[in-house]
C-alpha cells in the first residue's frame, strides 16, 4: 500500500511549532520524510 502521506524531498516550514498543534504538525512532518524548519 502507498504512503499517502510520503513527503521526502519536501521541505516543510512550520511557524508557532513550540508547542500544540503546531509542534504535532512539525513532528509528523518530519516522521513523514520531510526537511522541517520550525521557528
């Protein structure tokens, strides 16, 4: 089965990700295969 949410070679930027959703979002971003740039 394909990922649906394969994101390698993507670059994600996250902002307010210190904490809450945004913090989740950048996590799964990043368990999913993409670059994260958090601030």
């Amino acid at each position: 089965m394909e990922n649906l949410f394969d994101l390698s070679g993507k670059v994600a930027v996250v902002t307010g990700s210190t904490k809450g959703i945004g913090r989740a979002i950048a996590q799964q971003m990043a368990f999913n295969g993409a670059d994260v740039v958090i601030s």
